[in-house]
C-alpha cells in the first residue's frame, strides 16, 4: 500500500497525490493534447510487448515503493516469533502485503485519472497521458487483489474474516480527498494494515500489543502524505480536493507532519514496552529514524518537486530498512 499519494509508493493524485511523475509540465490544451498524443503512441507500442505493458504497469503502481511497508511487515513477524516465524506463514503474509499494497497503488490511478490529467505534476502519468490504459491497470489490480486473497485465505480465518475490511481501505482511500482533510490518515491506516495483518497472520487473534506499533506506521505514513501534498496547495484548492496544506496552509501543514512523525517515533519505541527482545540496536536504529525524519522536515522546506521527492520518499524508504535492521539484530545477536 503503500502508499500511495503515493504513494505509496505514501506513501501511501489531486490532494494527496500518492506517486510523483516526471518533472512538471505545460498543460495549456494544446500542451495537454500533443502530451496525450505522444503518450497514446508510447501506449500503442508498449500494447505490442507485454512485458514492456508490464514493465510501464510496474512505473505506474511504484512497485519498487513496497519497500514502504514490507520491512514493518517483517519486523512485526520477528517480533511475535521471536526471531523464528513458520517458513510458510512468512511466506503468505508477504503474499498478502504485496497483493494489498500493488492493488491499493493501481485502484489509486484509476479512480484519480481525471484528477491527475489537470495537475501539471500529475498529467504525464501512465494513465493521464495514455501510455496504458485503464482496463491494463484493472487486470492488475484484479491479480493483485487475488494475491491478497489467497495469502489471507493460507493463513487463518481471522484474516479471511477481516478482508472486507481491507477492501474498505484500499478502495476508500482515494475518495477521501473528495471530502476530508483527514485523508492522509486513512492512507496511513491503509498502509498500516499490512503491519497489523502480519500480527494477526502470525497469531490469528487481536493482542494489544499490536496497535502502538500499527499506529506508529499509519502516523508515520500520514506524515510524509501530508508533506508531500504541499506541492499541490494552489491545485488542490482550485479543485476543492481536500488535504491538511489546502485546508490549514503550508505552515499548518507543516506542523501537522512534525507531530504525526513524533508520534510515529513513539509507536517505532513501544516495542520497548510490549517485547523483551529490542536492545541496542533497535535503540541505534530509533536514533537514525529520528535523524531521518528530522531531515525530511528540513529538506521539505524548500517546496521544489525534487526535495518533496527527497523527503517523502527516497528517506522513507530507507527508515523501514534501518528500524528493520535492528529489530533483527536485536533478535539474532544476543
């Protein structure tokens, strides 16, 4: 999941916009129109080779901004296994978090392709200017959606159970911003699942335990969202899309980031609490996250699409890796 205005991958379009394209562009008619006509040729060749279809589906989703979610995944399995999760049910879960979060991404540009054909930012995306067509998006997310499925189904009737709920994420998600500033946070409840949905795939049954760690990811994602949304302040408003910059300006925004984010941190630090395995390593690794996101507070000052990109997303796929490292090391060097 992924995020995303992101996205994620999130990172969980118009508001919060999950993914970035490529640098911003004219999109006078005529502008548009010779994009969309270029876009539509692309399309047609990429139609004559699936796996170069495949390979623009995997750009369009952000496949690679998995990475968002997956390591939380696992730190949340090592936790509750103590260094020892069931080959099998590590392997399902994993199915189900990359079915989830691809087919978050994917329903993301589908129900947002209006949205982004307006956005400058946005209009060069696969969808807008015609290098895939919805119905290659659909096929996607209908093969990622069974992944989710069958990995839920392998594991226990508690996650079969909870798969409605997981649709009311992933396909709510988008429609948010059509009528709350509080979409950042469904995306990071969104994205925060996957965590949650490795507890309960591990377990088969709600513990307290598992929330502040949940939260701490869902607050983390939403904070990010938020900071990434502040490229499209002026959009947003214009097309009465709600997020957190729209509705409280770009230092309301700001703050909203800061707090979500010290939150998170204290999510990250219950481990401390509820487990007896995080050390000095998992200590290590809350300090670089710390480091991180103060960072990314500082690098998003300057509102340029490249330092947004920076701080949204290329820092925040290296926090999950770091938190990950020493939740592991923790466990295994002892």
């Amino acid at each position: 999941m992924a995020s995303d205005r992101q996205n994620i991958d999130g990172a969980p379009t118009g508001a919060p916009q999950s993914a970035p394209c490529g640098e911003p562009i004219d999109i006078s008619p005529k502008a548009r129109s010779s994009v969309q006509d270029v876009g539509r040729a692309t399309g047609t060749a990429e139609g004559r080779s699936p796996f170069r279809r495949l390979g623009a589906i995997g750009d369009s989703v952000m496949i690679s901004h998995t990475l968002f979610s997956l390591p939380f995944v696992i730190s949340a399995i090592l936790l509750e296994t103590d260094g020892r999760p069931p080959f099998w049910k590590l392997f399902w879960i994993v199915v189900a978090a990359f079915g989830a979060r691809n087919a978050a991404n994917a329903l993301n540009r589908i129900i947002d392709k209006d949205i982004d054909s307006k956005n400058p930012r946005t209009a060069g995306r696969h969808l807008p200017s015609g290098r895939l067509k919805p119905r290659d998006l659909w096929l996607f997310t209908a093969f990622m959606l069974a992944l989710l499925v069958l990995g839920a189904a392998m594991l226990n009737p508690l996650c079969v159970m909870l798969l409605p709920v997981a649709g009311v994420l992933l396909f709510g998600y988008s429609y948010t911003k059509r009528f709350t500033w509080l979409s950042h946070y469904w995306l990071g409840i969104a994205c925060s699942a996957a965590t949650m949905g490795a507890f309960l795939g591990i377990s088969g049954t709600f513990q307290l335990r598992y929330f502040p760690l949940t939260a701490g990811v869902a607050l983390w994602v939403a904070g990010f969202d938020i900071l990434y949304a502040l490229q499209d302040i002026e959009f947003d408003r214009k097309e009465h899309l709600y997020s957190i910059p729209a509705r409280f300006g770009e230092t309301g925004g700001r703050i909203f980031a800061a707090l979500s984010h010290t939150g998170a941190l204290l999510g990250f630090a219950s481990i401390y609490y509820f487990w007896e395995t995080p050390g000095l390593f998992t200590a290590i690794a809350l300090a670089l996250c710390f480091v991180l996101l103060v960072a990314e507070q500082l690098i998003a000052v300057q509102k340029t699409e490249h330092r947004i990109k920076l701080a949204a997303y290329t820092l925040n796929q290296i926090l999950p890796i770091i938190y990950l490292f020493g939740v592991a090391l923790d466990i295994y060097v002892r």
